[in-house]
C-alpha cells in the first residue's frame, strides 16, 4: 500500500507524542509503552505482509520493541528534563532510521543499501544492551532488589538480542544457537559479577555494554569465518581500553 511509505516517518512522531504523555504524567507510562509496541508491531506486520523479501515479522519485531521499552523504563532513572527530551527524541530518529531501512529492505529491495539492516541493527542492540543493563543496576540500586531475579530477566534479553544480531547479519550456522547460549551466559555471568561493584548503575550499564560489543563482536566474526588476529586485537585492544578508561574516570558510591 502506498501509506507504507509515511510510516517511517508517522509512527515514530506518533511515538513521540506517547512518550511526551507520560512525560508530562507518569500515570500513564504503562499505557504509553504498550501503546508504542502496538504501532510498532502495526508497521513492522505491514511492511512484512507487503514484502516478497520476508514475511518473518517476528524476528523484525525485537529490536524496535526492546530499544523502546527499555529506553522508556530508562528514563524513569533520571530527574533531568533536558535529558529524558533528548531520550525521546533519540528514540523517535531510531525507530525511523530502522522503519526506513526495513522499508527499503522488505517492501523495495532494489533501493536497499547493503549491510544498512546489519548496521542499523548493530548500534540499536547496543543500545538497548545498555539501557537494559543499566535499568537492572538502576532497580537493584534504587528498589534494593534481589540480584538474582534480575539476573534471570537479562538472560531473557541477552538471548533475544544476541538472536537478533545472529539473524540480521544472516549467519546460518548449526551452531548458533550454542554461541547463542554461551554468549548470553558470559554476559549474565559478567553481569553478576558487575552489580558487586561499588558503581553507579550507568556506569555498571556501560561496563557490561562493552563487554557485550566484545564479546559478540568476536562471536559474529568467528561466525562469518571472517576472524583473524588483526581483529581480535582490535577488539580486546578497543573493549579493554575503554573498560580501563570508564573504571578511571568513574565516580564510585
């Protein structure tokens, strides 16, 4: 349908607007969120019914439902107005850069720019990596919650994402779904150990926001057949120097 067209544009503004609503009263936060994940599952299902690339909404959905969510409970976390804006204005560029390139890539193939989807998709699953860790550290922290039950919901979305980096990179391998495990329990493993620290729960976020960059940066590689020795360097080098650089810098509680 040609209205597909003003979706990338329409359903992030309309988003937006939500996120402005419970801005302005948190009463309706919960309204807001499921609300956002309706629209995105609304668009995500019309480019895929329109598409002769995929009908795979599913695997389509994840992304833009999780980095939504977990940008929204993000900002909960913080009292600075100026800053919860910019989130939400993050959010709206986000969801229209990833509905653009899905448009491009389910519903005109021949306008698609190769490796778009697996860019898009790389820098939002560090994100919403991020936003995640940090709301777990944020809510243990602030809620004096029991690690363990937290634990228990990153695994849950270290699995979905780690699938969703697996899938938009194309890699078919037999394998998979044991890198897929093994990775998310390094991760919740590494996590664990993260919410020991003495740390502020954006700090502990990003900690375990660059080990996840490591750590699957390497799997996706090994994956494609394309690792070698210039990249694992790059990426211990990359991963641990930033580590070294946030712990220095960090201010401890």
């Amino acid at each position: 349908m040609r209205y597909n067209r003003l979706l990338p544009i329409l359903i992030p503004f309309v988003v937006l607007i939500f996120f402005e609503v419970f801005f302005f009263n948190s009463k309706f936060i919960y309204v807001s969120l499921v609300l956002s994940n309706l629209l995105i599952f609304f668009t995500v299902n019309q480019f895929t019914k329109a598409s002769t690339v995929s009908k795979s909404w599913q695997k389509f959905l994840i992304l833009p439902a999780l980095f939504l969510t977990s940008l929204g409970i993000y900002s909960i976390l913080f009292a600075s107005k100026f800053f919860v804006q910019f989130l939400f204005i993050l959010n709206a560029v986000y969801l229209y850069f990833y509905f653009r390139t899905i448009y491009y890539y389910l519903i005109q193939p021949t306008l698609y720019k190769d490796l778009s989807f697996e860019n898009v998709s790389s820098y939002g699953n560090f994100l919403t990596f991020f936003f995640v860790s940090s709301v777990i550290y944020g809510l243990q922290s602030f809620l004096n919650i029991t690690v363990w039950p937290l634990m228990i919901a990153l695994t849950i979305i270290a699995i979905l994402i780690v699938y969703q980096v697996i899938w938009a990179n194309k890699i078919k391998s037999k394998f998979s779904i044991i890198y897929i495990l093994i990775s998310s329990l390094v991760l919740v493993e590494l996590g664990w150990s993260i919410s020991f620290l003495p740390l502020n729960f954006n700090v502990a976020g990003l900690l375990l926001a660059i080990s996840y960059y490591m750590l699957i940066g390497l799997v996706r590689h090994h994956l494609l057949e394309k690792l070698d020795k210039k990249i694992v360097k790059l990426y211990l080098m990359f991963g641990f120097g930033s580590i070294f650089i946030v712990l220095l810098t960090a201010r401890w509680m």
